[in-house]
C-alpha cells in the first residue's frame, strides 16, 4: 500500500511515471502487431518463444535464484497459462468481432479486481473502486461508442480480462518472495505451453484458412524481436516488480490507459487524426480523472 505522505511522495511519483512507462510501451503493441503479417495465436508463439529464451539469459546474467521449489514454480507457470489464455481470448475477441468491442469487455478488469481483490487479500470491498470500475467501462464506451451486436467477442474479451485481473493478483502474493525475472521466466513457460496446447484446437476452427502460418518474413522476425524483448522481458518484468509497490486495483486501473496510449500512438505513426472524436477525448478525460483521484480516494478511505 503506498502511503500519499510528504516523504513517500517522491517514491509514490517515480513509482507510477514507470507505470505509465510500461503501460505506454504495451500500447505500441497494437502498432507492432499491425505492422506483422503473421496473425495474432502465432504471433504469440513466437512472443513468448522469444521471451523465454531471452529471458533465460538475463536471469542467468542476474544470478537470479532460478532453482526454486516445484510449488513455487508450478504456480509461476500455472499464472503464465492465465496469461496466455488471457492474449489469446483477447486477440480472438479482436477477430471475430471488433477492436472497440474487445477493448471495451477488457476494461471490465477494473470492476473485477475491486470484486476479486478483497476476496483473495483477506480486506473488505471498497465500494469507491466499484464506482471507478464502473467509471472506466463508461469512459471507454464513450472513445468507442460500439453497438453491442458483437456478443461472441464481447463474452471472450470479458473472460480475458477476468484471467487478467486473476493472474495480477496472483503476482503480488508471488513477487513478495521471488524475483521479478525469475517470475516472469516461469510464466513465459506457461504462456507458451498454453499457446502449443491451443494451436490443435485453433487450427481447425480460428485460424486463416484452416492452417497456421508459422513462417514469419524478415520484417515479423525484427518486430518480433522488439515485441520479445522490449514490450514482453522488459516491460512485463518490470510491471511485475511494480507490484511489490501498487495494488493490483492500481495496476489495472492504470492499465486502462493502454488503449489510448496505443491510439495516440497511431495517430502519430499512421496519421488517424480523423478518427478522434468527440466521444474519445470526453472518454479519455473520464477515465485519466478515475486514474489520477484514485490515489487520493485510497488515501482518504486509509484515514478513515
């Protein structure tokens, strides 16, 4: 929990400017994922393959304690199964219905966490983070404004940010006692182990063409690398760190803001000006007020 004290602030600060760092890195996601030719399942394939290759060599070069007991790790990379299951509903929300509409289901990890949190941290529920979860949804229906026609994509990209917010709450009882890399190395595992056991069944039924295309070119192969490295070791490690300091409430509150990151971001790169509407900017002015009062609301709700 951190504490809004005068002498604290500074940390409190630095602690979410790396947040947002993080989170912004993870909005340039849809950027790279655009610019590749492979679809989404394979491009996490090869994500987390990258990962954990990469990811074996740091916490090698670390001297990070990477023989840990088997409880320990079989719940590393039962948590890296969430994750996977959680890219994967969430790229198949995308496909089979819209951008929006999955966006939209997965802001629904706000309200989550304020139900789940409590339940799995021992505490009372908090109704001010009901209330901000619920601000949230209404501030990326107002960037989106989608019909809700979409039934399908919306159940999955709910389910996905159900894993979500399960697996970031798993990670603060799991940082408490291992380090960051060495989490993170065990959950690219299970991310990956849950995408090969996915790819019988989605090959058939969800992939283009009924085949996979595991043959990336040599543009996939340089944004892979960039998306492995920078946007999966990087900032997910980090991110998992992080949790020592920030509620998992905080984290996926703050997370909220990847999609406008990620929007912005194409504005810049793509020129997609035209496409911010009215609807966006009065969207994203509720959902920056949920982020930036929430501190001061868990401040006030410790007072009392």
């Amino acid at each position: 929990m951190i504490d809004l004290h005068p002498k604290n602030l500074c940390f409190m600060v630095r602690y979410y400017l790396l947040l947002h760092f993080v989170i912004l890195i993870w909005g340039f996601t849809s950027i790279l994922g655009k610019a590749m030719s492979i679809p989404a399942v394979e491009l996490v394939f090869y994500r987390t393959f990258i990962a954990i290759i990469v990811l074996a060599g740091v916490v090698w070069w670390r001297k990070e304690k990477i023989a840990i007991d088997r409880t320990a790790m079989l719940s590393m990379v039962l948590v890296g199964m969430m994750v996977g299951a959680h890219w994967i509903l969430f790229f198949a929300s995308a496909q089979i219905s819209t951008v929006s509409v999955c966006l939209a289901g997965i802001s629904t990890s706000t309200l989550w966490t304020s139900i789940l949190e409590p339940l799995f941290m021992r505490r009372r529920v908090r109704f001010f983070e009901i209330f901000l979860g619920m601000l949230i949804i209404l501030g990326l229906y107002l960037i989106f404004l989608f019909e809700f026609n979409h039934v399908w994509g919306l159940v999955l990209s709910i389910l996905s940010a159900l894993l979500a917010s399960i697996f970031t709450i798993l990670n603060v009882r799991l940082v408490r006692h291992h380090p960051p890399y060495t989490i993170s190395f065990f959950q690219m595992i299970g991310a990956f182990i849950f995408t090969v056991l996915f790819l019988p069944i989605y090959a058939p039924t969800l992939a283009q063409n009924q085949t996979l295309q595991l043959v990336p070119t040599a543009q996939d192969w340089v944004l892979l690398i960039i998306l492995a490295t920078v946007c999966t070791v990087y900032a997910y490690s980090i991110a998992v760190s992080l949790m020592k300091r920030i509620t998992p409430f905080a984290m996926n509150l703050s997370v909220n803001m990847e999609p406008i990151y990620g929007i912005l971001m194409a504005a810049l790169i793509y020129n997609e000006h035209e496409q911010m509407t009215s609807g966006f900017y009065a969207g994203t002015a509720i959902i920056l007020v949920s982020v930036l009062i929430y501190p001061l609301l868990q401040h006030w709700e410790n007072r009392k």
